[in-house]
C-alpha cells in the first residue's frame, strides 16, 4: 500500500511539472494557433540556465531562480519577436516550420555552448530530501510542485481575468483582426504571452531538475511533446484544461508503470496512444470548444 | 418532375437556428432564386443541399438523371463529394478556385469525379488513358471556349481579372457535368454591364447544357429577369415564394428588406 | 491576344518548336550522368567518402519526395517520415543480411526463429528486401492513415509525429526481432551508386508522372482548397489516403536505401529529428517541387558535411577560431531559419526545372543582373 501510496506521489509530482510546460503551450496556441516546438528547448535552455547559476556562477539558490526566469522570459520574448512575428501574416504552417527550426537550431545551439556531455542538476534547498508521511516515504518536492503549480496558475488566471493584459490575451484569442481594431495592442499581447509561457516553463524546468537531475541538449524534447499532448488532452487553448491534462496524463504513466511492470519500456509511447485516442474521440479535448469552419 | 426537393430541412448552430423547416422544390430545367437579407441562411441552405453541413432535422430528395419515374434519392447529410458525383455542382459566395494552378487545370480536375481509369492505369500511362486524359483536355478547352476563357487557359487562375475568375468557378462547375447547378451569389461584386453578361451567361448554360439553376443572388435585377420562381428568406424562415411578379409585390419581403418603419 | 493565340494552339498540340532541342539536352544529361555514375563506381572520379556523401544525397532525395508528396503537394502536414523509414530500414536489414552475421548481432538476445534463416542475397536480394519495405511500410501508412488523416494542420502534425515515435519505441522495445537499442550493425553495403541514384531515379519519373495524371492534381487541389475540392467530386479521404500510402512506400523504400548504405541502424538514427532534417531539404527546395526536393537534398547533404571545417577550427584573418564540436550545425540551422524566414517559398516555390525555363533565365540574366544596380522606380510599375 505504501508503494501505491508512493506512486501517486509520484505521478502528482510529474503531472504537476507537465501541467505548468502545458501551459505555455495552451496560452501560445490559444493566440497564435502555433504548436510552438520550440517550447520544450525553451525549457531545456532554463534547466543550462540553473545549472549556470547555481554550479557554475555559485549564485544563491534563491536568487538564481529569479535570474533564472528572467532569462528565460526574455529568450522567449526574443525568439517571438526574431521567428514568429516576422511571419505572422504568412499560413500557418510557415509558422510551424519556423517554430521547428527555432528547435533545431537551440539543440544545436545548446550542443555548442554546454557539449554534450550531461551535466548534473544542482540540487535546490531540501527539496530532494525525504518525507514520511503515515508511513509513505516521498520526496518533498512532491509536496512543493502541486502546491507551487497551483499558486501559479491561481496567479495567472487571475491576472488573465482581471487585468488589462488578460484581458487583452483573451481578446485576441478570440479573435485577432477584431481585437487590432479595437486597440489592442497585438504585439505587446503576443509578446506578454510569450512571456508568461516561458517563465512557466522556467519553473517546471527548475523543479524536474530537482526530479531527474540531469541536463543534455535534447533533455527539452520528450517532455516538451508530453506536454503538449498534455495540452491538448485539456483541450488546447484553455488554461485550467491544460492544468488537468497534465495531471492526468502524469499520473497515467506513472500509474501504468505501477500496475503492469512490464510496460515501463514502452513508458514513452503511452503519451502518444492517449494524444491518438482523445485526437479521435474528442478533437477539442476535455475542456476545448468545438469549433467549426466557415464555407 | 421535380429535380431536388428539400422536406423540413433545419440546421442549428448552438442556440442559433440558421434554417429552419426549408421545404423547397426546383423543377427540371427551371431557374429558381434564393433571396433574402445578409444572414437569412441562404448559403447554409447550399450547404445542407452539397453535404458541407448535415442538416439538424429534415431532408434533402434528389431526382438522378435519366432515372425515368423512380422515386427520389434521399441525398441527406451525404459526403460533399459523393454528391458533386450524383450531378449537382456549386460556386462559392467568395470565390474558392485552385489558386496555384492555371485556368485548364482548374477545369480539368472538375473532370476528376467522372474519370474512369484507375490509379494503376494511369500511373503506367495504358493507352486508354492517355485516351481519357486527351478527351478531358478536349472537352475542358471546349468548356473554356464557350465561357470565352480559352485564351486565358494557361493563366494561373488567380491572376484573371475578378469577373472572369466567377465566370472560371461556373466553367469548373459545369466540368463536373452536373444536372443541377447551384451559384452563390455569382454578380457579387460585379458592375452593370458585367452583371447583365452574366444574365444572359447563366441563361444560356441553362439552355446549352440542359440544367436546372439554383441561384442565390442579391442583385433584384438578375432575380428578376431570368427566375422562374423566387423563394424569400428571412432569419431561416421561408416568408414568401413565388413568381417574380408575385415577390415583387409581396408586402412580407418589402418588410424584410427595407425592415417596418418604427411608430 | 494574338501572341496567346498562337500560344494556345502550340500548347494544344503538344509541340513546341524547343522540343527537340530540349530532348536532346535531356538525353545529354542523362548520358553524362551515367558515365559519371559508371566512372564514380569504379572508383575513377571521387574518393569512397565522396561517393558515400553521393549515396547519402541521392538517399535523401528519395526521402524529400516522400515527405513533398504528402506535405507539398497533398497539402497534408505529415511529421511521419523517421518512423516509416525505420520499418523500411529495419525491414530491408533483416532481409539481406547473411544467417551467420545474424547470430553474431543478436548476441543479447537471439534473433526469431522466423527471420533467423533469412537471407537475400545480392542485388536481386536488396531489390525483393527494398520492395517488401516499400510494402510493409505502405501498409503501415495505410493502417495509421485511417485515423490520422481525418485530423488536419497542426493536428495532424502532431498525430503523426506520435506514430512514429511510438514505432521507434516499439522497435527499442522488441530484442528479439530489431535487437532493441542496441541496434544492428554489419548490414551488406549492396546498395551501391547505381541503387541509390536509380532507385531516385525511379521515384523522380514516378512523381514527374503522378502529378501529370488526374489524380495528382486532385492532390494539388486538395492542397489549395479542400472545401472546394470536395464539392468538385474528390474524395478527400480517398486521396489523403493515396497520397499517404504512396509517400509511406517512399519513405520505407528511402529507409531501406539508407540501412544499406549506412551499414548500421539503430532507433534512435529514427528520432524525429530525421523528419526535421527532411522536412527542412522540402522547405528549402520548395514545397510542392520535384526539382526543389532532389536540388535540395543535395545542397543540404553536401553542405552539411563540407561544414564539417567549421568543427575543425579555422582562422578568420587574424583570430584563431579554436576546435568547436557541433558549430556547423549551428551554423546550418541558423541558415535555414534564414531561408524560412526570408525565403519562404523556398528555391523553386512550386515551380519545376524546364531547359525553356533554364535559357530564359539565362536571356534574362543581364536585365535581372542591372536591375539590381538601378535606383528603383518609385511607385512601383503597372503589373
């Protein structure tokens, strides 16, 4: 029982971490109707970023973390303005295109700059030590990642509600051409957007160092396509819905570990038979519109 | 003999009812206009009649050529291309041709749905099918000639002037040798002296090519002259139909159109 | 309107006064290439690493083709590619290698009893090996095609991508029959120059074919409007699903090329990230050009690996750029979002190769070259 007990643990740890990389690419798509595949080397760029600044640079932990997201915000804001913005009238598969090479070239960027060889993931506060709990032992860390994760989106849903920025957002994910008229400053959005996505990502990419301490180029990869999967579990566009999705598709993998043994090499392969299923039997995800084409 | 009748056909779009309870019939060989405000469900209509949309409720009897007296096939919610193959082609309210591609491959593929080789004899090029592909290029240039559009036949078809690119989508159309044809809105965005070509042009195919026309159309003056009868709709609902003389007196479509004057 | 006249009667009958011309430079090519071809396999013209960055081009020409068919041409983003060409690759090595090499591969774990007796050999082995992958992988695409094509864009992307990672996966998965990670090596290199530039040879009159037949411009139509194509009598699932099984044979006949030529496979060579490198050949070449695809294939494969003194260590002037591994990837891929950025229909956009098209651009060449150095008119000329 303890090990069930321990597993959950587990799975609420990993599909927290999904959830928070889930969000940048529900918030991305829902503006700019991109799969942003260049989101998960984002995340990989954070995790070199902490490991600079922590093993490298000896900057505390707490400071760093703050460097850390502010970096990464602003490599997401760049690689808006620099490979999205400039095409953003162009059809959207241009922008797919354009968000694979912004991938490409940040694993190969990054295999320059940090090599190949794996780095160790410096180990923040006591969030790797132990926890027993009723007689379950678990990392503290998966105490810390729900609740972090939910304060987060708490934050942002509130900001997204009822400031003018969220305000702005949902405008133009609604529509685009109606919120330009209206005043509302497109590039600013896109870019705040942009923004939040990444910092997001930065915090996930902290706390999954925390959980497998181990840094490589093509580290952001894996869990960047999980979570998008994630996202359109939720249905993609939708905030909360990327939030369940991640929850649930973390639990399912590590629950199905748990219960069939035997399966735990084909860990990876689970992410993509649930994208299939949900893509076939509900398109819009657990939380999407349904939306329909104009003839 | 009636070409297409639709039976209480509705489309709902969430709490919207675009068409409600549409009972139309179009006769052989008849020209019938749809008119009606922006917004009265016209093109959800075409869209329920071409397969785009499956109605909600109701249905949709199609009459197939040459059929003699069997009864009418009921061609409900059926695939779009399935459809274009039964014999009825369409046009687009805002003109949807092959922008890549030149005015004869425009009208050529439109003889897709009536081929008769299959893949494997066309890849390895038989002889019966360079017979087919020559007979398709001859009977599409025959096709440009008489819409006046052959000159333009190795033009990439975005590149003609906006009144000819109608004239192309009616051309392509009529390639995939329909009885029936449905315009959505053909004069839009035509001046005078194009609009009233494009009278007599639908006239004349009516007659040349032995169809039955469905048209939807804002301008009165093409209702008008050339409609056997009009049908009137206002908000999905059906509020008058008739004969053109009929329509232009009717007190519920002046109503709809020019709205009741507040008191 | 004269001027068209004349032009449309030439059309019509299917003669231009150039043809003859243009047969003959054809012809002239294709005999130069074959005796370079000849020369280049005995040994004569390039080194055995040219003639393996040869193979590796003409391999991925077939590649970009596959991919071109279904994205460019179909219009149906399909991120598929690694995983087809891992069942062709796996496929074609398992049928042509020797039973004793067999054995000593599959040391971890024995190899199935099914397949432990086989062995293709020679040139009509590769030819039966590289047809059954064609086929395998054709019936894969037609399997996972069912589902997948009735999503679109971005989805369907996404969809297939996961497909073929689930392949990879399984295929790390199953020892007894792929050897799991640890892949195979010592495959027969059989497939020589005249196999990989035959072989793209054969799927360039296929394409070049295939798209002057209805069914390829029901592909094309598809691709610029798939509303309007349907209410024109094309299936779009039927033709979704051609255009699939079609460049799924492709891409595991180009797999099977590349296991032969590469001597060693494993699953993680089938990452995504070899659809990317493909996907990027077609974007640079153009989608929806045969010509861009090959042009392309052989640009970027060349041009990868004379980037390769970029990793070396090299002077510029007086700095000493040190021994940098992995900067001409760097380099390479910030090329490329050069090219999607700036030069987004790519080399040929949707456009072919054509000798009238060659001279003109060399007649026009001298206006184009001094319009450079004139000021621009303002306002713009009437089009």
């Amino acid at each position: 029982m303890a090990l069930f007990w321990q597993n959950v643990a587990n799975g609420l740890t990993v599909g927290s971490l999904y959830a928070l990389v889930a969000i940048g690419y529900t918030m991305v798509y829902g503006i700019l109707r991109l799969i942003n595949f260049a989101h998960g080397d984002i995340f990989m760029m954070a995790m070199y970023f902490a490991f600079f600044a922590i093993s490298i640079f000896y900057i505390p932990w707490y400071i760093a973390i703050i460097l850390v997201l502010v970096a990464t915000m602003l490599l997401g804001m760049l690689i808006e303005k620099t490979a999205y913005a400039p095409i953003r009238n162009a059809p959207r598969i241009s922008l797919l295109i354009s968000s694979i090479g912004v991938s490409y070239l940040l694993e190969n960027l990054a295999t320059v700059l940090f090599t190949g060889v794996p780095r160790q993931f410096p180990s923040i506060g006591s969030l790797q030590n132990s926890l027993v709990i009723g007689g379950v032992t678990i990392q503290q860390l998966a105490i810390y990642t729900p609740v972090v994760m939910l304060i987060l989106v708490a934050l942002l849903l509130t900001l997204i509600n009822k400031t003018k920025t969220g305000m702005a957002m949902r405008a133009v994910s609604k529509d685009f051409e109606t919120a330009k008229l209206m005043g509302v400053n497109i590039n600013r959005t896109i870019s705040s957007t942009f923004a939040i996505g990444s910092m997001l990502a930065a915090v996930g990419a902290i706390m999954w160092g925390q959980k497998y301490p181990q840094i490589q180029p093509y580290i952001g990869v894996m869990p960047g396509l999980k979570c998008f999967i994630a996202a359109v579990i939720g249905g993609i566009g939708n905030i909360k819905g990327a939030v369940v999705g991640g929850l649930l598709l973390g639990m399912l993998e590590i629950m199905i570990v748990y219960a069939q043994p035997g399966l735990s090499g084909y860990k990876d392969a689970f992410a993509f038979v649930a994208l299939i299923l949900v893509l076939l039997i509900r398109p819009t995800g657990l939380f999407g519109e349904k939306v329909t084409d104009k003839v | 003999m009636s070409v297409l009748k639709t039976e209480g056909a509705t489309m709902r779009f969430g709490g919207v009812t675009a068409v409600d309870n549409l009972n139309i019939h179009i006769e052989n060989n008849e020209i019938v206009a749809i008119i009606g405000p922006n917004g009265a469900g016209k093109t959800t209509a075409f869209n329920m009649i071409t397969g785009v949309y499956k109605p909600t409720s109701g249905q949709v009897l199609y009459q197939k050529p040459n059929s003699g007296n069997a009864a009418m096939e009921n061609i409900t919610g059926k695939r779009p291309d399935l459809i274009a193959g039964l014999g009825i082609a369409r046009t687009f309210q805002n003109i949807r041709l092959f922008k890549e591609q030149s005015v004869l491959d425009n009208v050529l593929i439109a003889n897709h749905v009536r081929l008769k080789n299959g893949f494997f004899s066309a890849m390895l090029h038989w002889p019966f099918y360079y017979k087919s592909e020559r007979e398709m290029r001859e009977r599409s240039m025959v096709l440009l000639e008489s819409v006046g559009l052959a000159d333009h036949a190795n033009e990439l078809a975005t590149s003609l002037p906006y009144g000819l690119q109608r004239r192309l989508e009616i051309a392509r159309a009529l390639a995939t040798q329909p009885q029936l044809l449905l315009l959505d809105e053909p004069a839009a965005g035509m001046n005078p002296k194009e609009t009233e070509d494009l009278t007599q042009f639908v006239a004349q195919i009516r007659d040349d090519f032995q169809l039955t026309v469905l048209l939807i159309e804002h301008h009165m003056q093409i209702v008008m002259d050339i409609s056997d009868r009009i049908y009137v709709l206002d908000y999905g609902k059906t509020i008058a139909h008739g004969s053109p003389a009929e329509i232009q007196g009717n007190p519920d479509v002046i109503t709809a159109y020019l709205g009741v004057e507040e008191e | 309107m004269e001027k068209n006249k004349t032009r449309f009667r030439g059309i019509a009958s299917g003669l231009t006064k150039n043809k003859r011309r243009n047969l003959l430079l054809s012809m002239i090519a294709i005999i130069a290439l074959t005796v370079f071809l000849h020369f280049t396999e005995q040994g004569a013209t390039v080194g055995s690493y040219e003639v393996r960055v040869l193979n590796l081009c003409a391999v991925y020409a077939v590649l970009a083709l596959s991919m071109n068919l279904i994205n460019g041409f179909t219009g149906q983003f399909s991120l598929g590619t690694a995983g087809f060409m891992a069942i062709g690759a796996y496929t074609t090595s398992l049928l042509i290698m020797p039973v004793s090499v067999k054995a000593k591969v599959f040391y971890l774990e024995p190899i199935v009893p099914w397949l432990e007796n086989v062995h293709w050999e020679g040139n009509f082995g590769l030819f039966g090996a590289l047809l059954v992958a064609g086929l395998i992988t054709a019936v894969a695409a037609f399997i996972i095609g069912f589902p997948v094509l009735r999503l679109k864009g971005d989805y369907l992307a996404i969809a297939t991508l996961g497909f073929s990672e689930i392949i990879r996966i399984v295929f790390t998965n199953t020892q007894s029959v792929t050897n799991g990670s640890t892949g195979i090596k010592s495959i027969p290199n059989t497939a020589n120059i005249w196999w990989t530039f035959g072989v793209m040879a054969f799927f360039v009159v296929f394409m070049l074919r295939l798209m002057k037949t209805s069914y390829g411009r029901a592909f094309k139509c598809i691709r610029d409007d798939e509303v309007a194509a349907e209410s024109m009598g094309i299936s779009l699932f039927k033709h979704k699903m051609l255009s699939f099984v079609i460049s799924g044979f492709m891409a595991g006949v180009g797999g099977g090329l590349m296991a032969s030529v590469l001597g060693a496979i494993t699953p993680l060579l089938f990452r995504f990230i070899l659809a990317y490198d493909i996907l990027l050949i077609v974007v640079l070449g153009g989608m929806g050009s045969i010509t861009g695809s090959i042009v392309g294939a052989f640009l970027i494969t060349t041009a990868k690996e004379w980037l390769r003194w970029l990793d070396a260590g090299f002077n510029i002037g007086p700095i000493k750029v040190p021994q940098i591994a992995g900067l001409r990837m760097v380099v390479f891929s910030a090329l490329l979002m050069l090219v999607i950025l700036f030069y987004r229909r790519g080399l040929f956009g949707n456009k072919e190769f054509s000798w009238d098209g060659m001279f003109r651009l060399i007649k026009n060449a001298p206006k184009r070259v001094a319009a450079w150095f004139k000021p621009k008119p303002k306002g713009g000329g009437a089009k």
